[in-house]
C-alpha cells in the first residue's frame, strides 16, 4: 500500500509506460487519468460510452474488445465513471477484467467514487481484488467526502510493479503529511460511519435530482446514474452545454462543467454530445442549490412555457 495524494498516484501509476505503448482509456474524463501517458508519447485509444434507445449512457464490452490488443499496455477505468456515472455491472466488471487478463496489460482502475452505488447489482470490488496486475487507486476524498486530507493510496499484488511505483514516488513527494495519515487512520477507522452517511446523502439528492429532471423532461435528457455524486444530461434545444453552463453561472451562480471541458462532443462522438453537461450531486446543500437552479428555468419564458 502506497500512500499519496490521489493526483500524484495516477502520475505514479503512469510513470511505469513507456513511449509509444498502447493504452485504452474511458472517456470522457478529467484529463489527468490519461494526458500524462500521451505526454509521454503513448498512444491513446478513448473507450466512449453509447447513448441507449432509452437515452441511458453505457460503457459497451464490445467496444473495449475491439480496443484491447496484445500489444495494450495497460487500461484505465473509472467507475463510478465520473462524469456520466456509468457504472458496469457485476458481470460486465468481470468480463473487464478478464480482458484485461487476457490482453496481458496493466488495469489501472480509478475507484475514488466506489462504495457509492446507486442501481442493485452494481456493486463492483476492487480489481486489485480481481486480476493479480491490477493496480487500485483509492482516496478519502469522494466517498468519505474528506479531500482536505489529500489522502489516498495505490494497491496492487504485483510486487514488481510496487517495487517500481515505490521508486518513482521517492522522487515525487517521497512520504506524506503525518498529520494528514494520522487523521486518514481516524476516518478508515469509522469508516463505516462515515460511508453511510455518504449514502444516505448521495441517494437524498439522486431523488431529487431524479425528480427535477422527471419535471424538466422537455428541456434535458437525464441518463440515471449507477453510482457515484455525478451525472452527465443533455439539453434537448440544441443549444452548446458551453453557453448554457455560462448562462446559468451568470444568471444564479450555479456551475455547471459543460462537455467540452472533457474534450466530449466532438465530431464523430455521440450526436448531441456538445450538448451535455456535468451535473454534481453529492454536496450537504445541493437541496438548495437545485432550488436556485429551477428559480433560474422558470424566471426563462422559453423554458418555462411547457413545464407543468
């Protein structure tokens, strides 16, 4: 177990490729998941999720196969996906794996947001649990909602690649804050506590969320999200998510992080893509904040009209 700040475990997890290897990627996605390896000069297939008849977004299995080659160096998954909130199921994680295995590559698995699932039978375990070259990153930011910390940790059975992470880290910020992993111990320690506080949080606003989108159902597309605090809905006017997420920040203060953000909605990406946008929900004053938002919608004549 290797202690980090999150950030600095991906860069770690990263610095075991080598330039011009191949790596397949969820996207979209923040970018330091998968820049630093194109910096390196690897070569980056995205792993994109198809819109459903229902409007639901899904991370295909079919897809990554075609992806993974035996020359695949290593892939990078994050679920709960952040920002759709995509999240396989306990068959397709296993089937993600056993690629992975079968590919030979190093499974990088981003699992800040685990333990916070939304839909039954979606609760995935860690993969390093799973495929004896996997690699977890794990933190105390999302799910026990303590960033402050800057806690985290990277897992891994492979004692190799442990061997080289603990290397690489001895020139990165080579030991943490002992305030910091004194704390850290506290909160694993009540965890439990913690965790269900988390949920019960988290499945609050998802309701409400649900519910604002249910009334909302002419202006957006809302794909429910399987797990974590993050959902990523759709406009249905065709206005870009950049001038909608400006005009929202300007009109009430709400942010909102439209798709370009994530290099998503491109062209040849899902059509309307452009038009999605980042929708959180995993703060204490989300209840308010949805109530500004919706003040917003109705004080517009154009979107107001239709709503009941």
């Amino acid at each position: 177990m290797l202690c980090c700040v999150p950030q600095e475990g991906i860069t770690l997890a990263l610095s075991l490729l080598s330039p011009g290897q191949h790596i397949v990627c969820t996207t979209p996605g923040y970018q330091s998941l998968y820049s630093p390896a194109e910096a390196l000069g690897c070569r980056l297939s995205p792993w994109k999720p198809r819109r459903l008849a229902d409007g639901a977004l899904h991370y295909d299995v079919s897809d990554l196969r075609a992806l993974l080659t035996p020359e695949t160096a290593m892939l990078l998954v994050n679920f709960p996906h952040n920002p759709t909130g995509c999240t396989p199921t306990t068959t397709e994680w296993a089937e993600i794996v056993a690629l992975a295995r079968q590919s030979g590559a190093i499974l990088f698995s981003d699992e800040v947001y685990r333990t916070l699932w939304s839909a039954p039978g979606h609760h995935c375990v860690a993969a390093t649990c799973l495929y004896e070259r996997a690699i977890t990153l794990g933190a105390l930011s999302k799910a026990h909602g303590l960033a402050g910390l800057r806690a985290g940790w990277l897992v891994t059975r492979d004692a190799a690649i442990m061997e080289k992470l603990c290397s690489m880290k001895d020139f990165t910020t080579i030991c943490g804050s002992a305030p910091s992993e004194v704390l850290a111990l506290m909160a694993l320690r009540a965890s439990d506590a913690i965790l269900e506080k988390s949920r019960a949080l988290v499945a609050a606003n998802l309701a409400l969320a649900n519910a604002f989108f249910e009334r909302w159902a002419h202006l957006f597309e809302w794909p429910t999200p399987q797990g974590g605090t993050v959902g990523f809905p759709r406009l249905l006017r065709g206005e870009s998510a950049q001038h909608f997420c400006m005009r929202v920040l300007r009109g009430c203060g709400v942010l909102f992080l439209p798709s370009d953000v994530y290099d998503y909605g491109l062209e040849g990406e899902e059509p309307g893509g452009g038009e999605r946008f980042r929708f959180g929900f995993g703060r204490a004053d989300f209840p308010a904040v949805l109530a500004r938002f919706e003040a917003f919608l109705l004080a517009e004549p154009a979107t107001a009209l239709p709503h009941s």
